[in-house]
C-alpha cells in the first residue's frame, strides 16, 4: 500500500530536514548579520559547484570573520580566495570573490546593510521581492529562489518551493504545487521542508 503524502513529507523532514542555513552554521533569525550571510550562501550555492562545497566555503568566509557586509567589504581579496579555496571552492573563487565584495558593497549602499529594507520595499511579493535581490552581483533567478526559500519563515512569506525543490517532490511521489506541499507540514516547517526536497532532487 502506498504512503499517504503527509506521510512521505514527515519521513523527508526526518531523513533530510535540515536547511542549507542551518548546515552553513547560520542562525537564522530577522536581523541584518544573519540575512547577509544567508545572502552569501545564496551567491555561492548560485555556482556550478556542489552544495556542499557551497556550504563549507560559506562557513571559511564566517571562520575568517566575514559576517557582516562592512566586514566583506572591507577584507582583501587575497583573504577571500584563501577562505573559499581551503573549501574546494576552485574554479570560482576568483571571480566569486569580486562578486561577494561588490555585493556588500551594494547592499552598504542601497539598504545601510539591512536586508529587512529590501524586504519593506518589495513587501510579501515574492516577484518584487526576487526582482530585488536579482540587483545584487551574483544572484540570479535561482540565487534569489534560494534566498526566499530558506528565508520564508523569517520573512513570513507564502509557501517557496522552487524548481529543484518541486523536482524533489516528483520524485517523492509529491505533487509539484506549492499550495498542495504547504499542506503537508506545518508552516513553522515549511523552510526545511522544502530544503529536504531539494537535497531529495540531488539524490542519484
């Protein structure tokens, strides 16, 4: 007999429940330090490199003190290519180190470092607030799909389940509409749930 959906979704959270946020060391919470940082692990999992490599560059940048934009900003490059090579993150890391200072850089400008203006300028709207991110070096539509998916539950955002995500759950046996999996958990776990489909995409 097959599993019940609700069922499927509570063996996910269990086996794969964990956030790409909460594997890079972020606390995540509605405060400038850790948006930024989910900002930069958002830039480096936008690579053609695997996410774990993403998410071990992104805790050498937190290691070397680089949590905040000032702090990025403000670091040398050299330090910046150090932190991402001791990761494995190679065939980026120069250019990925450019794009992660004029990303601060940006963000210091247009928002005072503070992701939650971005958010008061874009509102609940998931488009604007895509558009929105999309400004900065080195997120793309998919970078910004990341963000806001890892981010929902702080932002209180409506259901983000994106496409690798929604791969995630044709492949589970899930139906691929965001309302139908926003069903399945509870909205305080909407984030890792959408996280354990996407690492259940990766699966081979």
């Amino acid at each position: 007999m097959a599993k019940p959906p609700a069922r499927i979704a509570g063996d996910l959270l269990d086996e794969h429940g964990t956030t790409y946020a909460q594997q890079a060391g972020i606390r995540l919470a509605d405060r400038p330090a850790p948006l930024f940082q989910l900002l930069v692990l958002a830039n480096l999992l936008s690579a053609r490199i695997g996410a774990d490599i993403a998410v071990a560059a992104a805790r050498e940048l937190w290691a070397a003190g680089l949590t905040t934009p000032a702090r990025m900003r403000d670091s040398g490059r050299a330090e910046r290519v150090a932190a991402l090579g001791r990761a494995g993150y190679r065939r980026y890391d120069e250019s990925t180190a450019t794009r992660l200072r004029a990303m601060s850089e940006q963000l210091l400008a247009d928002y005072r470092g503070d992701l939650r203006r971005l958010r008061a300028d874009g509102g609940a709207d998931l488009a604007a607030l895509g558009r929105l991110l999309q400004a900065f070096p080195g997120i793309g539509p998919a970078g910004a799909q990341i963000f806001l998916r890892e981010a929902q539950g702080v932002w209180s955002l409506e259901p983000v389940f994106d496409a690798k995500a929604l791969e995630g759950a044709r492949r589970a046996g899930l139906p691929a509409d965001p309302e139908a999996l926003a069903g399945l958990v509870a909205p305080a776990d909407r984030a890792q749930f959408a996280a354990a489909l996407v690492r259940r995409a990766l699966q081979k």
